[in-house]
C-alpha cells in the first residue's frame, strides 16, 4: 500500500476510505509541519462539516459528508493567507460486494489462536528491517524469532486439518520497541504491518489464502493503548489523545470500580486513565478525535483486509462510554461482525455486565455493545478441575458444573470464547505434567459444551511452558516452523509418537465437531456430578450426544436411569473417537480419568 503525499504532509489517516459506507461522515486527519494555517476546501462537490484545528500546529482533522458519493479521487486544497497553495489527492474506493453484510465466527467454528513471531518463519528476508530497532536473535527467549505471516500462510492446511474454522492471531500492526516487541501489543503505526511479518498485501493475502479455504480472519485489536514509540507519541495531535497525570500513574487493574456503587473517584480514575505499562500510553476515548479515529481504523482494516472478526484486548480498560460508541459503531456498519473482548474477571457477574444487552449492566443503564465475551471464570475451573480427584462439594467435576450453573447471567452463552489457555495464562500441558488423559477430557469439554472453542497453538502436539519463568516459556517456537528444526510437528511423518497422540485426538475431535449443529447451538441440560462424574447432554429436534466424564481414578459404573429425560428412547451410542457403542439403556462403564463422547441413536 502506497499513497503519494505531497511535500507539505507527511501522513494522511485513514490513508483512503471506501464509499457506500452506512455512516457518509469521514474524519480525515492531515499532518504536516505547521498545517494548521491553511485553509480546506475539497472538489466533486463534497461537502466539509467540520473542521477542527487543536493546540498542535501540525494537524488538521477535516471531516466530510460522503453520502450519495460513488468510488473517485478526491482534491483537497490547502491555502494559506499568504496565497500560497498546495493540493492533496484522497481516494474513495470501491467496497466489495456485500461487505456490510459479511458473516463473522460463532460457535460453529473452532479458533486457533497464534503469536505469529513464534508460529512459523515462512520468509527469512525479512527478520529484520532497517526502520524498525529491534534485530532477529532466536536465542534471546524474549527477542524476534522470525515468525511471519508467510509462515501462517504455508501451514494454513496443517491449521485447518485440526477441524479448525478461525484464526485468531496476536496484533500484526508495527510495534517498534527496542526489546519484547514480538507480542506486539505496543504498536507504533496502527495502519501499517510490522515489517517483520511482512507487508500490508502480505496480510490481504494472508485473508485472501484463508477464504479460498473456507477459513475466517480475526484481528486482535487494541483499543486501549499503543506502544511508546507510536509515532504520535513524538508529536501528540493535542494532550487529551491520552490519558495523563502529573507523574506516571500506573492502572490499578481493579475494574470492578466500574460497576462498583461504593467505588471512590480516585480508584475509578486510576483504574480507567492509569497506563497498562510505562512503555504503552493510554488512549483516551473520551476524546472525540481520538475515539472516531480508533473507530475508523477498526472499518478501515475490516474493509481492507476483508476481515471476520475482531478480538480486543483489554476491552474494559477503557472508557466506558467511548468503548460502547467504539464497539457500537463497527457493528452498525457490519451487524453480523462478531468482536470477542477479554474481560478478565473472576465472577460471572462481572464477565455478563460487558456483554450486550446484559441483564446486569441494566442495572446501571449501560450497555457495552460487546457481542462476545472471554469466558474466564471455565479458564478458572478447567486449570484445577482435573487435579482434583475427589470431587467433593466444590472440587473436579463440581467446579465444571458450578460454572455452568450461573449462565443464566449471560445475555448470549451462545456466543462466548471458551479455552483452557492462551497467550498470557500458564500452558495447560505445564499445568497438568502432560497428562494427555487430562488434555482429553479438557479439549471433550470445549468441543461439547456452549460457547466458541479456541485453541492455542502447540496446544495439540503437548507443548508446554510455565508462565512463572517468564511470558516466553508460554510462546516458544512451534517446532518446524523453522528451517534446520530437528523435529518438524507441522507434517504427520515427523511428529514425535507423543506429538502424534495428542494431535490426532484433537483432529479427530474437533473435525467431527466440525458438522454438529447440536454442539453448536443446541441446548445443554447437566446432571450434578456423582463420584467426580460429570453427565450433560446437547440436543435438539433431531439429534442429541451424550457426555461422560470420570475425572475420579477409579472405573465406574453409570446408571443411565437417571438420565432418561434425555435418553428418552435411544438405545445405543456411538463414541466419537473410539468408534465403539455403548448399550445405554442400563448401564454405561467408564474408565478412570477419561471421556466418551457418545451420538445417540
């Protein structure tokens, strides 16, 4: 992506805009040295309804109606009193066909999600690159290691064949840090794709590659701050684009002030303006010109990568209200989009209150927006659930119940992330010492029960990583992402037999999950556990699968009696990885720590 600038600016943003688009008002941003003294008219008739000038000379935010306009270049010219004059072109491109009406993830895909640095180095020309500081060096736990999006590309089929529908993978945008700038979450130019992962047409073509292959697109994005060295942090386009106190101020992380009716201002503040980290400013959404660029930067992506989804980070960090016009105003331009924020909370309550149309947040008279939320509290159970061998009142199988006991606090369970790790939790094979018997009852239970599966990668072939060393220990390469890695993981022939075990559970597992609806948006109806044997069901009309889970170490017996609302009058069930039936009308032997995942018939 180019844009040909003239001398006098050095940026435009968004750098084109597309016609058509539901809402005509565009806010363009010029930046130029001491831009601010000339005047804007703009040619084919298009009408500036506002022009806001701030106490930084180098910028000027035009805002233009572009309704009724088709695709053209349009000729902004700049003149200042001195007569001298300059002109820009802006291009108003064309959309694709239904793009307002793009369908998004829900829960009958399956998300793998990725750190592209530590996935795959598909191009080794560009480790690293002359505008950005820091340098390739696989052996620093922390550096750059190579990754790209090339690399996600070439291994788009070893994706897919886990029965996986979605990516989701970690920011792409630059991040120009001197060190840890492989997670990206720092960006320092949200507009263009670090380097070291490739270009921006390395990224629609990335989209392009995943759609031939009926694949979905997600983009992390961050809505509540960018990296120290964005390039604005060098020339602020006024003072309110970030939140700012006297000296640097730290978030208390304590979000519960938000909803909290005795909470003091001092906390609230602290909480909601306090920056995530030194290195990472936080953006200030109740500023106008700041939140209708951070919006108009999420269509302008979803437009020009032809994307299907947004995941945000730190979604209830920021500003409440701005947040909820943010999320409000992507998906009045895309009501099918589908945006999953990380709510990282401890209770259901608090998780519910950031879902729209939330029971909870009614209280108060607020509504986020938010479609999809993170569920954090099943993270919670499933990472201690299947150490607990007894299964006593609130322990193993309780824990799993208990969680589910309070869905009745979401607006949508439907439409909820489920995983038992990610990109910043301890691996779940580090967790569990690599007990596959326990990864199988865990992955069982993503792919049976409600919500939205994601993976994280290297999940499938055993991979560990202890959080308490460090975030790399949890993001180590995938083995075979690079050239001269002694064991490849990407192709059958050169998995490890342990690899291989865990990697063809997961296959089989969620391909056949893959065609289920019943799993997908069927209704769950669970049975208190008994000897740390949880007991649930999905049907519908038509169809209904039966779940066992003996978390306990001893072989049992299940009477199906119990169960009969739901057996009503199948007789046998198939389970979906061993193939076996089961005669369900009496009886049904499961042994110790494990799982049947049985289609009635």
């Amino acid at each position: 992506m180019s844009l040909s600038l003239n001398a006098q600016i050095q940026r435009i943003e968004p750098p084109f805009w597309y016609a058509g688009m539901k809402n005509p008002e565009l806010q363009i941003m010029f930046y130029g040295k001491d831009i601010t003294q000339y005047q804007v008219t703009v040619s084919n008739g298009i009408k500036i309804t506002n022009v806001k000038r701030t106490e930084n000379p180098n910028y000027i935010f035009v805002t233009i109606d572009t309704k009724k306009v088709s695709a053209t270049d349009l000729i902004f010219t700049f003149k200042n009193n001195t007569k001298e004059s300059f002109t820009q072109k802006y291009a108003l491109k064309k959309r694709r066909d239904n793009s307002a009406q793009r369908k998004s993830y829900d829960a009958s895909d399956m998300m793998y999600l990725l750190m592209p640095d530590r996935f795959a180095n598909g191009n080794r020309d560009n480790d690293s690159e002359d505008s950005t500081t820091e340098k390739y060096n696989r052996e620093l736990p922390g550096g750059r290691h190579g990754g790209d999006i090339e690399g996600i590309i070439k291994n788009l089929d070893y994706i897919s064949s886990l029965g996986a529908t979605t990516i989701w993978s970690t920011p792409l945008c630059e991040d120009n840090d001197a060190a840890f700038s492989y997670h990206t979450y720092g960006q320092s130019d949200v507009y263009k794709i670090d380097p070291r992962y490739g270009t921006n047409e390395d990224y629609v073509r990335l989209s392009a590659e995943m759609h031939k292959k009926n694949m979905k697109l997600v983009m992390d994005y961050v809505t509540n701050h960018w990296g120290i060295e964005h390039w604005m942090m060098k020339d602020l386009p006024t003072r309110e684009w970030i939140n700012q106190f006297d000296k640097y101020t730290q978030t208390n992380h304590k979000r519960t002030v938000i909803n909290d009716t005795h909470a003091s201002k001092i906390d609230t503040e602290t909480c909601l303006k306090g920056w995530f980290a030194p290195s990472m400013p936080d953006l200030n959404l109740s500023n106008p010109l700041a939140l209708k660029y951070l919006i108009q930067n999420a269509i302008w992506w979803i437009e020009y990568a032809n994307l299907d989804g947004f995941r945000v980070d730190t979604f209830n960090y920021s500003d409440p209200k701005g947040i909820a016009k943010w999320t409000k105003s992507v998906t009045d331009e895309y009501p099918n989009f589908n945006i999953v924020g990380e709510v990282w909370m401890q209770s259901q309550a608090q998780i519910s209150y950031w879902q729209k149309d939330s029971p909870i947040s009614k209280i108060q008279n607020y509504n986020s927006n938010l479609p999809s939320v993170m569920d954090f509290t099943l993270y919670e159970a499933t990472s201690k659930a299947f150490n607990e061998d007894d299964g006593s009142w609130d322990k193993g199988m309780m824990k799993l119940y208990d969680n589910f006991t309070n869905d009745f606090l979401y607006p949508n369970t439907n439409n909820m992330l489920i995983f038992v790790e990610n990109h910043d939790t301890n691996r779940f094979n580090q967790t569990y010492g690599n007990d596959i018997r326990k990864y199988k009852m865990a992955m069982a239970l993503m792919a049976t029960v409600r919500g939205i599966p994601q993976l994280y990668y290297g999940s499938e072939i055993g991979m560990t990583g202890d959080k308490g060393k460090g975030d790399a220990d949890i993001r180590q390469d995938f083995p075979g992402g690079w050239i001269g890695d002694e064991n490849n993981a990407f192709v059958k022939e050169g998995r490890t037999p342990g690899q291989s075990e865990y990697f063809d559970y997961t296959s089989k597992l969620f391909n056949w999950r893959k065609t289920k609806s019943v799993v997908h948006f069927g209704k769950m109806t669970h049975y208190i556990p008994e000897n740390n044997v949880y007991v649930y069901f999905r049907h519908n009309t038509t169809e209904s699968v039966m779940v066992l889970m003996n978390n306990s170490n001893e072989t049992h017996t299940i009477n199906t009696h119990r169960f009969k609302e739901n057996i009503k009058d199948f007789k046998t069930g198939k389970d979906v990885i061993s193939e076996l039936t089961f005669d369900i009308t009496n009886e049904i032997i499961i042994e110790p720590k494990s799982v049947l995942i049985l289609e009635l018939k």
